[in-house]
DNA sequence: AACTGTCCCTGCAAGC
DNA sequence: TGCTTGCAGGGACAGT
C-alpha cells in the first residue's frame, strides 16, 4: 500500500531515473487510469515533453514538464511504476506506457485500477485538481512543526487515527503508518486528539518524524501481498520493523506484556497495544 | 466540523 | 477440487 515512504522511493528512483528524460511515445491501455482527463489529453500533454523534476506532495507524485505542464501520478492502492528497457513484455494490468528517449520505458500498472494519470497545468490546479490544492502538510517534503501539530490535534476533537488519516490535515499517512506512529507515540487510535496533554503532543510529533523517516531509509514497506515495489520492482524492509500493523493476536514487542489487538476505526483494519498505548 | 455509508476494482484466502 | 463470499484499502462524495 504505497503511503507516504513508499512514494518517496518512487520519487527518488525518478529523480535519478526520468528526470531529464523526453518522452518520445505514449501508450494508454486501460481508460479507467486517465479517466480525469482522456487518453488523448495525457498523449498530447507528454508526448515530445521533457521531464524536470520529480516532486511529492502526500501520496502525489509530480512530475513538471518543460512544457509548463505537470504530470500527477496517484498510484492509490495497487499501482506501481516501472522503469524497464523498451520492448519486454509487460506486466498485466499495464495501463500507460511512457517511452523515454534513453530508450526505457517507464509503466504505470495497477490491477485495482483505483489509481491515475493526469496531465494538469499547475497554475489551474484549484480547478484541475482540487484535492491536491487542499492537501494538508506533509511531514517530510514541508515539515510539520511541533506548533502546527499542536493547532491541528487542539482544534479539532476527533479520534487520532482519523485525525493522521485525513490527507486535508496532514497529507501522506495511510493506515500502516498511522498505526505504527501511534504505536510509537504510546497513544490509542481512538484517542480524541482534544485531550493529549503537552507531553503526548510531543511524543505524536516525533513519532511521525522518526517512523516516516525510518521507512524511508528501509524503502518503504512491502506486504505479503507485494503490491508496493520501487522502480525496479524491489521490494522495502519496512515490514519488518512493524511493530503493531499486521501483528494481531501476537505479543507486543515493545512492551513484552499487551497482546496486539486488530479492532476497525473508521472502516479500517487497526491494531494496537492495550498496555502501551493509552 | 465530524460522523456514517457507499463506491470504485481485482486478487487472494477462507469457507462450504 | 471448485465454487462463492469476504476482505483488503485511498480517497472522494453524499447525506445527516
């Protein structure tokens, strides 16, 4: 599940391995991916573009061209890119190809399909792409400050995970991150984020550094189901410094004490320590 | 502001 | 063995 580390590594393989590229074809398979725009809108706005920079903002990647346009790519759930040399079969499920001018292809492949590929101009993104103009900080590419974490939990009255969830607050935490930083931070999911005294709001603060930061270094996290793999199709060693997510029913590796617990906030699947996390 | 429910989609695992 | 069912989940959106 690609969250905010798992994109970061995809960025990072693009900033040494597309940027500076010109796309000289586009294939697009499946309609469902370009469905904001058009097959035809994301042919016209790549062809012949050289990419310039390979940005994040949460679970966006952003991709400027020379052209002034910029390419978003949204791999949600099971989407991944690949970098390949031009002519190999592909993977099922390929949806867009980009031909670059080094010869190699760049794929973008997502089973479930709930991934896309949009070609925008980002001085119409409010109208072109709402949701990205009203995400919320990222803790990584701006820098979350104890102060403004400190507004967003007061000012709001809900439960933390919900709070870590919601892409309009803070963008790029998805369900594996959200539990492992509550974990880290000793706080229950369900935990109203109104009634954290100081020190715990501390405690929250680091935990979202220090558990994103360490993704990253381990190039995210891929689950048994190996739907998240960089570029060149390797998997992250995330998982296996996952101390609640995935653990039900097992010991608690922190404490030696609690047994994890899998209960459902907010349609999804969480787990927690009972005796850590309070 | 915050809650709930729904939808999108496929692959895999569990249950019969 | 072969079917059906359920689950996984990011995120927008509608309704309350």
């Amino acid at each position: 599940m690609p969250e905010l580390p798992e994109v970061e590594t995809v960025r990072r393989g693009l900033a040494r391995f597309a940027v500076g590229r010109r796309v000289t074809q586009v294939e697009v398979g499946r309609l469902r991916t370009v469905r904001r725009t058009s097959a035809q809108a994301i042919i016209d706005g790549l062809t012949g573009a050289t990419i310039v920079a390979a940005n994040r903002r949460g679970k966006y990647l952003l991709l400027p061209l020379d052209t002034g346009d910029e390419v978003m790519i949204h791999l949600r759930m099971t989407g991944k890119l690949l970098v390949s040399a031009g002519g190999l079969p592909r993977p099922l499920h390929t949806h867009v190809v980009m031909h670059l001018d080094d010869g190699n292809e760049m794929l973008f492949v997502d089973p479930r399909t709930f991934g896309e590929v949009v070609v925008f101009d980002p001085t119409n993104v409010a109208v072109e792409l709402p949701e990205l103009a009203r995400l919320g900080i990222d803790p990584v590419a701006d820098g979350l400050t104890l102060p403004q974490l400190r507004h967003l939990v007061r000012s709001r009255n809900r439960g933390l995970k919900q709070l870590l969830l919601d892409q309009h607050l803070i963008a790029g935490i998805g369900n594996i991150y959200a539990d492992e930083i509550l974990h880290k931070a000793r706080l229950r999911p369900e935990r109203l984020s109104s009634s954290l005294a100081p020190r715990s709001e501390a405690m929250l603060h680091r935990a979202i550094h220090d558990v994103l930061v360490a993704a990253i270094v381990s190039g995210g996290s891929t689950l048994r189901d190996n739907q998240y793999v960089d570029l060149f199709g390797d998997g992250g060693s995330y998982q296996e410094d996952h101390r609640v997510y995935g653990r039900a029913g097992e010991r608690c590796i922190t404490c030696g004490r609690g047994w994890v617990r899998r209960i459902i906030v907010g349609q999804r699947s969480t787990h927690f320590c009972p005796i850590c996390q309070r």
